[in-house]
C-alpha cells in the first residue's frame, strides 16, 4: 500500500512538471517558432492549416476545393468546435490530451506487462535452469515501475512536449491510439475497433493496426476462458473454427465502423465525396513535397515523372507488405506485434513527425526484458541523438543562411529512419533470442557443441 501511495506521488510529481513545462513553452515567444518546424508540423497535421480549413467551412467554402486541409471531416468539425469555445480552451485541451495520452499508454504498459508474465509463466520450458529463469522471466515487482517509467518518459519527452506546443493535431490521434491500445488489451472489441476506424478515417495508415487488435482480444479471450495448469502453455489455435470467427468478427466490425465513418463524414459535407481525394488520395499520391522527417519527400523530388507511378506504389505497399509475415512470427506475442507496427506507421507514412517517435518511445521501457539481448543499442540512441541536434542546425544552414542544400537535411532524415530500421530489426532479434532461450534453456548443445543463435536476412 505504502508502495502503490509513493509511486501515485511520483507520477502526480511528473504529471505537475509536464503541464509546467507545456504551459511555460506555450506562453513563451518561441511557440510560433516551434509550430512551424517541419518535424513537428506536417502538411496533414499543422494546426495553421486547420484554421485554414475551419475558416474556409465558415465561409461556406469546401476546405477541400485547394491543397490546404487534408483531414477528415470529422476532425474538421471539431476544430470548428474547439476554436469557436475560445482560444484558450484550445490550448488547455493540447495540454490535457497530451497528459492522459501518457496517462493511457502507462495504463496499457501495466495491463499488457500483467498478462505478459501469466503468460510466460505457463510457456517457460523445463530445460530452463532455475538461475536462469529469473533472468528470462518478467518480474511482476517491477511492472508498477515499467509502468510509470512509460508514463514520465511520454511527460518529458522533448519529441511529445514540442508536438503539443507546435499544437501539431497528432496529439488528439496519438491520444485515440493509446486509447485504442487500452481497450484492446481490456477486450473492449467494439470500442477498439471503433477506435481504429476513426484513426483510419484520419490518416488512413493506423488500419494495419487491425490485425494485431484481433489477434490481441482473441488471445485475451482464451486466456481468461480456457485457464490452463501453470506448466501447459496457453496459445491460441488460429485454424480452430471459433478462433477464426472471432478473427473475422473483430475485422467485420472495424470494416462497418470505417464505413459508418466515411458516411458520416458524407453527410457533413453535405452530400459530397470531394474530402476522400484530398484526404486519402492526398496521402497515397503524395503531392505535397514539403520536408519532413520521412523518406518520401526527398525522392520524389529527384523523381523523374515517368518513373513516379511505379516507386509511388512501391513506398506505398511497404507500408503494409510487412503486417502478415510479422503476424505470422509474433503470433505468440500479439502485443510486441502492435508495438512494432507502431514503429512502422511512423517509418512509412508519408508525412511523418517527432510525435509518432514519441508515442512508441515511451513503451519501451514495457519491452525492458529484451535489451539484454541486443546487440546495437548503442549504436541506435546514438543515431536518434545526433540526428535530434543535427535536424534544426542543418535546416537552418539550408534555409535561413543559404550556405548547404537539400541534401544535408535529407541525410539527417535517412540517418533518422535507418535508425528507426535497426531498432526494429534489434528488437525482433532480441525477441526471438529470448523466445529460442524460453523454450530451450539459456545454454543448448548440437553435436556436443555450444550452439549460437544467430539472425539471418
């Protein structure tokens, strides 16, 4: 109890200093100045071009007839909602949206954290030696602190402090997508789902999430109504017919909410489908060049048109090329399998920012028992640290002074998602190593030799 008491004044502490520092930052000079960077703003998540959009739709002109504002309808009722309560209802809904985004995801850090341990309790092998298995398993005494540690890290993040005080519209979707990930791990099929529908209708992209949510209630659902003895594993059969119905029942339900959604979105607009082309179809042709943080913008400027088609299709299907065999890997540990996908919406969406690295930075720290088994850790932090401080000089030699090109700031954003790669090809070597080490003991022998296990591409 006087645990649990010292951990709420720990977080209640964080949670003081991460409004704090919000607020101060959004009352300082430098909040205009930091709204317009391009790492925070994106074509699609700027809060200018949500003005634009609301003031254009009171005008009674379709903020979609240009190339201003490429969000759904849905969002861009709120907005008008949210700026007609007052300029300072704006800010204060940043804030506090921003707060329980971390709220949430250290939430989900301890649910998941919690159903993880059950689990690897009943899948820990007998060749496992007892001074070993400590090590491999997860320690339930430390899930409150792996919890708290996701929701200080999303406090005091400077990724997700300056996407609230650029007041970059990725903090609402950040915010419905820990919220997603929470109902998902409480089976709350019909919320969740909605949930992700709703995102999908905004940036199209969260959809591949749909696959990991189902296979997360389902293997929820056979946990709690099939217990096992703590030495059988419990593993979900996906070919058994009722699985399988579950599976569909779950992608049906999100295929009628992403509909209902688009219907909605219809009848806002009076009638007309004008929205759908400058919102998905301005995400999959990818015609605004501006610079980001992504891989899209510097290679379709040096494209030559006749070429563009066919690269355009090809950057568009990685983005989801890679959701059916990682499903089939992480099939046992649906949660890592979300947590990667998270990795990979930020790696190819085409108008990424700094929010979308700071959503599944903060679950790291959940993943806590693989980094024993990586190998490029060090590596990693430092690429996202040295990319961090080089990204603003060299936009700033580029744009402000003149003195470099394009191909500086486009060598920080390569070296930004080559970073973003060897932290998902390290984890998933870490997972697979501790998974190897799970079920055959930490040292195994072949042909009287010491076995190495090594990743192969």
């Amino acid at each position: 109890m006087v645990h649990q008491m010292n951990t709420l004044f720990r977080l209640l502490f964080f949670v003081i200093i991460g409004v704090s520092l919000r607020f101060s930052l959004l009352k300082s000079s430098y909040q205009k100045e930091i709204s317009n960077r391009v790492e925070i703003s994106s074509p699609v998540t700027a809060w200018k071009r949500a003005i634009e959009g609301v003031t254009l739709e009171s005008m009674s002109i379709s903020p979609y007839s240009g190339h201003t504002f490429h969000e759904s309808p849905i969002f861009l009722h709120f907005y008008k909602w949210l700026t007609t309560s007052g300029h300072q209802l704006v800010e204060h809904l940043f804030v506090a949206t921003d707060i329980f985004t971390a709220l949430l995801l250290s939430l989900v850090c301890y649910k998941q954290l919690n159903y993880l341990s059950l689990l690897e309790e009943q899948r820990i092998s007998k060749n496992v030696k007892k001074d070993d298995i400590q090590r491999l398993s997860i320690d339930r005494s430390h899930i409150t602190e792996q919890s708290l540690r996701v929701a200080v890290i999303y406090l005091l993040s400077p990724y997700s402090v300056l996407s609230c005080v650029g007041q970059s519209t990725s903090v609402f979707t950040n915010f419905l997508m820990a919220l997603t990930l929470l109902t998902t791990t409480l089976e709350m099929r019909v919320v969740s789902t909605a949930l992700l529908a709703l995102l999908s209708v905004q940036s199209f992209y969260p959809l591949m999430m749909i696959v990991a949510i189902a296979m997360i209630i389902e293997q929820n659902r056979c946990l709690r109504d099939k217990p096992t003895k703590p030495s059988e594993p419990q593993l979900v059969h996906y070919w058994s017919p009722s699985v399988r119905f579950s599976l569909l029942s779950t992608i049906s339900m999100f295929a009628l909410f992403f509909a209902a959604f688009l219907f909605i979105s219809y009848k806002l607009m009076q009638n007309n489908c004008q929205f759908i082309e400058s919102t998905f179809g301005f995400l999959w042709t990818v015609p605004d060049l501006t610079p980001t943080i992504g891989i899209f913008w510097y290679f379709f400027t040096e494209m030559f048109d006749h070429f563009r088609e066919f690269f355009l299709w090809t950057f568009q299907i990685n983005a989801f090329i890679y959701v059916i065999p990682l499903a089939l890997t992480l099939r046992k540990n649906p949660y890592f399998l979300s947590f990667i996908l998270l990795i990979l919406l930020s790696l190819f969406k085409p108008y990424p920012t700094v929010s979308d690295f700071a959503i599944y930075t903060a679950l790291l720290p959940q993943w806590s028992h693989l980094f024993t088994h990586m190998k490029q850790g060090l590596i990693i932090t430092c690429m996202f640290v040295s990319c961090s401080v080089l990204a603003p000089i060299l936009w700033h030699l580029w744009i402000v002074m003149g003195t470099a090109n394009s191909n500086f700031y486009f060598g920080v954003t390569l070296a930004y998602n080559t970073a973003q790669i060897f932290l998902i090809t390290d984890l998933l070597f870490a997972f697979v190593k501790r998974e190897f080490y799970i079920n055959n003991g930490v040292k195994t022998e072949a042909d009287g030799k010491l076995s190495r296990l090594e990743l192969a591409f």
